[in-house]
C-alpha cells in the first residue's frame, strides 16, 4: 500500500490540534511501548500541539523486554517528551499469582486493561486526553484488547494500515529500531503479532485493502490477486468474530431518539 506521508502527516496533525481545542483541556497522555503504532502517535502529538502538551508513559510488565523500554525511551528522547514509567507487575500479579501457558492470553489482556486504567487517571490529573495508538488493521481483525489498548479519547492513526503506518513512520524518521522490529504486544517473551495471526501484515493489509475498501467479496477474485486462500479466510475469520469490538454495546430499544452529542440552548 502506498499513499501520500505528507497529507497523511498533516490530516493526523490538524485532526490532534482540532480535538483538543475542542475539549478545552490540556494536552495528550499516552502511553509508549516502544513499539511503532504508539511511537507514531505520539510524533504526531508532539507535531500538532508541541512536546510540552504530551506526556508518555512507559507501562512495564516484569517479563516484558528490556529493548521495549529502550526503544521508548529512545522515542521519548527523540521527541523532547516527559515520561514517566509505571510498573504494572503489582497490579497483575495481585490478581494473577502465577501466569500459566493457558493464562497468557488473559493476563495479556488484564496487562491491557491495566495500563488503560492508568493512562485514563493521569489524564484525569492532569486534565488531559488519552491518546489511541491503535491501527486500522488491528481494529478490523479486533487484534486488541476492548476496553484495553482499543480505548481512548482519540485515535490519530485508526485509519492506517499497519503497512502505512510504517511509510509515516519512516516519513517522520523515527528510530530504525522501532520501525524494523517484529510487531508484537509484548505479552509473554518471544510474542509477535505476526506469529499469533498466522499472517504477514503485508498480507492481511493487502486481503483488507479487497475485502474492506475495494468491497471485493469474491474468494476466487482474491485468490486470483495471489493472496493465498488460508490467509484469506483468517482474516475475515477474525473480521467477522471480533465485529463486536469495532461498535458501542448494544442497546435495548424504545423508540427514542439518539442522544446527541451536544445541546445548545435557544434564549
């Protein structure tokens, strides 16, 4: 996938500045794992509204890799940003006493929802918004934990690719090492998103390229665009089972009408 960096940069940005002019509140809180997707987010945060109105937070679990919180801090560093690092192992080990093989998804997804928990305190301290860090490839697989990574206040690059995130990255010359790892959550040692899929994300950009923006339902169309039939049928697998987590809850109802997002009051 290919698509113009500089517009992208500057959509992302002036999207960042109207938000937060729009809330009236202080900057950004976001949280740095050291991997592309929330290093990007934060580059661009610091582009639309200056290093002084974000704040990273580095969120380490005990078995998590030394080289995440080193490439945060290089990031960090890069973009002149406040951090600071939280360790989370006391809150999951309070309730997890041992991390067991068939424990790790869970506890990967208690991780999640731990670090959301204290990204949305600090911003509340310091009156600020979360800022998401997650892609458009994620969010369509429902590769994320709900109310974990998948929360926020708002999402600069939730209409990128993985593979297009990467093209920005490069566009805003993060370090080679964020850009060049492995993609991976983190959750146990020698994790990788691509491992766990099954998939390359060239693969699944280019199958959800078809699938989602071109409205290509056809198997035999796909396979005739070289994506193998496996791949294929995993990546709408996992569009299909993980619906839920791209919408609100549903809810029962009554007639009523939609809540709208703001009232003004006629004099």
């Amino acid at each position: 996938m290919s698509l113009d960096t500089t517009q992208s940069i500057d959509n992302c940005c002036r999207f960042l500045a109207e938000e937060l002019a729009r809330s009236g509140l202080n900057g950004y809180v976001v949280g740095l794992s050291g991997g592309i997707d929330s290093s990007l987010s934060a580059a661009l945060a610091v582009k639309a509204v200056g290093s002084d109105k974000v704040l990273g937070v580095m969120m380490p679990y005990r078995t998590s890799s030394p080289s995440s919180l080193e490439d945060a801090q290089k990031v960090a560093e890069q973009l002149a940003l406040e951090i600071r690092q939280v360790d989370i192992s006391p809150m999951v080990d309070a309730y997890y006493t041992q991390i067991t093989p068939d424990l790790q998804i869970r506890a990967g997804n208690k991780m999640a929802r731990e670090r959301m928990s204290i990204l949305f305190d600090l911003a509340h301290k310091m009156t600020r918004l979360v800022l998401g860090t997650g892609n458009r490839t994620e969010i369509c697989l429902g590769y994320t934990t709900i109310y974990g990574d998948s929360a926020c206040s708002v999402n600069p690059i939730g209409e990128l690719y993985k593979t297009e995130v990467r093209q920005l990255a490069k566009a805003l010359e993060l370090p080679d090492s964020v850009i060049s790892k492995a993609p991976s959550a983190d959750l146990w040692a020698d994790q990788t998103d691509e491992g766990e899929i099954g998939v390359t994300y060239d693969e699944i950009d280019g199958i959800l390229g078809r699938l989602v923006d071109d409205g290509v339902k056809s198997l035999k169309q796909l396979t005739a665009d070289d994506f193998a039939e496996s791949s294929i049928r995993r990546v709408v697998e996992m569009l299909n089972r993980n619906a839920f987590k791209r919408s609100l809850p549903p809810v029962a109802t009554h007639g009523r009408r939609s809540i709208p997002r703001s009232i003004v009051l006629e004099s």
